[in-house]
C-alpha cells in the first residue's frame, strides 16, 4: 500500500495573499489525493514584514481544508561568501516565522557554487571553492542555534549545480556543524544527476534524512538533462524506496513538478494533477498490496 503522507511542493501556487487563497489552494490539492502541501515564501504576494502572518493563517486555512503543511520552503545562497551573513539572516527570520506558524520542518539549499577563475592563458581555470566552504559552515552555525532555539529542523537540500551536489559533498556539508536541528532532504533526482549509486547513498545517510522530495531525472548534470515526470527518467524508485524502508524512513513524500515544458502548458492545478497521477502510478508498482 503506498504511503498516505504524500504533499505537494507548491511553488508554483503563487500570489497567495490570504487565508482563502490558501484555503482554495488546499481544497484543490486535497480534492487531487494529496495530504500535506509544503509551502514556499515565494507563494505569498505580501511584503517580507508581512510574511510570519501570512505563514500563519496559511497553516490555519491547509488545516481547514484537511491539508497538512509538513515543510516549509525558503531557498538562500549560504556559501556566498559576499553575501553569507544576509542570506543567513533571511533564512534565521524564516525559521522563527516557521515555528510560529506550527510547522517544524524548513527546506533550504546551500548555495551556488563559485565561479570559475580564469588565471594565465597556459593555467586552467580554478574555483575558489575554499571560501564558499568556510562561509557555509559560518551560515550553518548561525542557522543552527536559530533551529535549536525555535525547535525546528532545517533539512538542507543538495542541488545539482551547487556546492553540494552529490554523496560526498552531501556528506561534507552535514559534517560542517554538528547539530541534531540540520538534516537532509533527499531528492534523487540530483544524486541521479551527480551519477550517484541512489539506493547506497540513502543506505549512507540514513537518519540524517527527513524529508524526500519525489522528483526525477535524466542525464548527467555536465551534459544536458530533464526533470520529467516521476516514472519517465532514470531514478530506479524501486531501490530507492527498499533503501528508504531499510533505514526506517516514515516522514512525507513531497512531490515536485519541474517539467519545464509541460508546466508552460498548464494551470497549477493541472500540473499538480499530472504530478499526483503520476508519482502514484509509480508507487502502486513500488509498495504492492500486502
């Protein structure tokens, strides 16, 4: 039997300003089959002040509707080292909005990764990935006892693209701060990307891992790749979900939508439905009838 703690990653609901916006939004995803909804700062159509509130009432009217907010998403650039200690910030005052609203669990990524340095015409170009290192770990001790003093958990994402792409980027970046309030949400699709051994990474992680996001994929990050439907790229989901079963793993599945193409073509609502029918299909295959 598939898992009933499926939501939907909802970003691309936008312009939500108040509690009936939300509430139209969740009925909508609710009357779909999902349970829970993982809400993005960039949902709201309200200034930075106004965004705890709004955080708020959008919990009360997902709970009205019969949703659950498991995860709350703000996505920031924590390994600038220009611009660390605002992007913390920003990331801090999230948090504090979070765990007002009732929701203990905040989404964010590390950051870009730096540029590429061209030296003399005979020198390769380098990256100074040193300094980038140095102002993530600066940013994750200040968005550490930010989470241990709100009771929330910041599950850090790896990106495709990112200082932390892959198993042993992953893995460096967990070891940076050691804090029980930083963990990890697992997204196959950039693992897949990074050309990653999925079921052996997850096996690898184990506990540190709180939330999965539902995505797939197809290529290789260096060379050109897509995000389609969950089913039609490469993630082998029936090892990933035996590897997520063998390290206990209970918490939700949050399904994203990043077919590009398709998302151009369709209404939210649409692009939800397709996502759901989608991730399902896959999953009846995965978790057969006991």
């Amino acid at each position: 039997m598939i898992p009933e703690k499926i939501s939907y990653v909802a970003f691309w609901f936008e312009g939500l300003r108040t509690e009936d916006d939300v509430r139209r939004t969740a009925h909508d995803l609710g009357s779909l089959g999902y349970r829970g909804m993982d809400l993005k700062d960039t949902c709201f159509a309200v200034e930075p002040e106004d965004l705890p509130a709004a955080l708020y009432h959008a919990v009360r009217g997902a709970e009205k509707e019969g949703l659950a907010v498991p995860c709350a998403v703000h996505l920031g650039d924590h390994s600038s080292p220009e611009r660390w200690e605002s992007e913390a910030e920003a990331t801090c005052r999230f948090i504090l909005a979070a765990a007002d609203a009732g929701i203990g669990l905040v989404n964010t990524c590390v950051g870009s990764s730096p540029p590429r340095i061209p030296g003399e015409w005979w020198e390769e170009p380098h990256q100074d990935t040193g300094r980038a290192w140095d102002a993530l770990r600066k940013s994750l001790e200040r968005i550490a006892r930010t989470a241990e003093h709100a009771g929330v958990t910041v599950a850090l994402e790896s990106v495709a693209g990112q200082l932390a792409y892959d198993y042993f980027t992953t893995k460096e970046m967990l070891d940076l701060v050691p804090s029980e309030s930083l963990c990890l949400t697992m997204d196959p699709s950039h693992y897949l990307l990074a050309d990653n051994d999925i079921p052996w990474t997850v096996r690898r992680l184990g506990n540190r891992i709180r939330h999965v996001h539902l995505k797939d994929a197809a290529g290789r990050s260096w060379t050109p790749h897509i995000t389609p439907l969950m089913g039609e790229g490469s993630v082998d989901w029936p090892n990933f979900f035996r590897a997520l079963a063998d390290i206990h793993y209970d918490g939700w599945y949050a399904v994203e939508f990043e077919s590009w193409n398709l998302a151009a073509l369709l209404t939210p609502v649409e692009g939800a439905k397709l996502s759901y029918l989608a991730a399902t299909a896959v999953m009846r295959r995965c978790f057969p009838e006991s």
